[in-house]
C-alpha cells in the first residue's frame, strides 16, 4: 500500500486523476475498452473536475470507458438528484462524454432491491474486472456503504446506514437527517477487492481517525476499509489533516521523495 501524503485537497485530486487516467489510457490503448469504478460523495470531487479539465483541455478520452458505481441509496426515484447516478451525472460522466448507457450502477429504485443487488453483482462479474476504483472513506471507516461489522468478503447486497452515515450525508439533502435514506445498495468489501488498483482519496480532519485505523490498525470488519490491507495495489492519497494520525507518516513522506521517476502510481 502506498500512502500519499500531500498539502492540499487540490493535490489529491491531481493524483486520483493521474491514477485514473493511467488505467483508461493504459486500458484503452490495449484492447479500446475499460471499466472504471467510481465513488460519489465529495472526497473525489476535485479529481473530477481535474479529469473534466483534461478531458476538455488536453484531450484525454474516455471512448470505450464503462464506468460501474459503487452504490446507491434504495428507494430515491429514479432521476432523484441524490441518487448517485444522478449525482455522477452531474459531477462527472456528461463533462467527459459518457453516455448514461455505459454508466451502471445498482438499481436503488427496484421494486425487489435484494434481486437488484444480486443483478449488479452478476453484471460486475460479467463485465470483467474493474482496471482502477476510486474510493472515499466514511469517518466510522466505511468502504463503499460497507459499514462497521460489514463481512471483509461481502459481495453486492443491502445493507443498512448507520445513523452517523445518515446524519454525515444529510448535507446532501438540505441538512435534513430524516430525507436520507435508511437502505442502500453498495458493492461488497470482497466485490471491490477485485478491482486492478483502489485508490482511496481522504481530506479534512474528519477523516484523520478512520484512515489511520484503515491504514496503521489491524485488519478488522469493525474498519471496513481496513480491508485495503488485503489488495496488492492500493493508492491511499490524503491530505496533511487526513494523515494527521497517522504514526508513519514521515515514512510516506521520506517514500514519497524518493520514488523512483518511473514508477507511477
Ligand atoms: C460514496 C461512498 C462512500 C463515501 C464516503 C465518504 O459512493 O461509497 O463510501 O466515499 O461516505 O463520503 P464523502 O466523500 O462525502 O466524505
């Protein structure tokens, strides 16, 4: 795991973008096509606006991208603006030329959400691996909507917020706790584990505990993103508030400095 200490939120969105650019045009230039995982929810908004950037300014493309989310809340109508297909929409996938078409997530809106949940993890499966997954972190460590006490194999299923998920999120709906939902759908820990590369992107105090427990604690369905410690390609890229717990982070500074100038992310 490599942890990437750096002073701004602009910095960390600069290197998500560059981890997510190395895996479409790597993955493209192979075989034209590419599955990338996205996370909503703000820790990744920055990246997003740096892959908007060069997409318009540099021409990067995202011709033959599939991007597959991570969750959804269950019971928003479908064209909801929080429902997170609508929120990628909006933050990312129109900007850069993605058709709706080739941007999946769970249906949240299903009348069976069990079955739907079980859908998305077949069409996961079938779509082939997903090349990089950008990951935020809740502040009780939550992975994906994986909250504490969540199976460290966990497959695609329903799970149930915690009230500290609902009452974090309700920012997204007015500041009213009651109007988040109580239900999501939300890839399992062992679904994301499949992913080439995870990339977890953390900035603010908020974050400080949960990521160094994810990061320096020990492997634990009770800090679900603990779970990265499982996966042979993990970017944890944060700023200095984020990594303020963490006791090694002169080390990854001291990595960071010297990494070798072909290394990449
Ligand atoms: C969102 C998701 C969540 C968020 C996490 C952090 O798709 O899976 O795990 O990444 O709740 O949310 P923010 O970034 O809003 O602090």
């Amino acid at each position: 795991m490599e942890v990437v200490l750096l002073p701004t939120p602009e910095d960390c969105g600069r290197v998500v973008a560059d981890a997510v650019q190395a895996a479409v045009t790597s993955g493209l230039g192979r075989t034209g096509r590419v599955n990338v995982g996205l996370a909503t929810g703000s820790s990744p908004l920055l990246a997003y606006r740096e892959l908007i950037r060069r997409h318009r300014d540099e021409g990067l493309s995202f011709a033959g991208v599939q991007a597959f989310l991570l969750d959804e809340y269950v019971g928003l109508p479908a064209g909801h603006p929080e429902s997170y297909r609508e929120v990628i929409r909006r933050e990312l996938t129109d900007a850069v030329g993605l058709d709706p078409a080739v941007v999946h997530g769970p249906d949240g809106s299903a009348a069976d959400p069990l079955a739907a949940a079980l859908r998305y993890e077949e069409q996961l499966v079938t779509a082939g691996p997903i090349a990089v997954q950008v990951l935020g972190i809740g502040a009780n460590g939550h992975l994906g909507f994986n909250e504490p006490g969540s199976s460290l194999a966990s497959r695609t299923r329903v799970k149930t917020l915690t009230e500290q998920t609902r009452s974090d999120n309700a920012r997204f709906f007015g500041g009213d706790v009651e109007a988040v939902p109580r239900h999501v759908l939300t890839q399992g820990l062992g679904t994301i584990l499949r992913a080439g590369h995870l990339v977890l992107v953390a900035t603010g105090e908020a974050k400080a505990a949960a990521l160094a427990a994810a990061v320096e604690g020990p492997l634990s369905a009770s800090c679900p993103a603990s779970v990265l410690q499982l996966h042979p390609h993990v970017t944890v890229v944060v700023d200095e508030s984020a990594g303020s717990q963490l006791e090694r982070a002169d080390h990854h500074r001291y990595v960071l400095a010297h990494k070798l100038a072909d290394q990449g992310w």
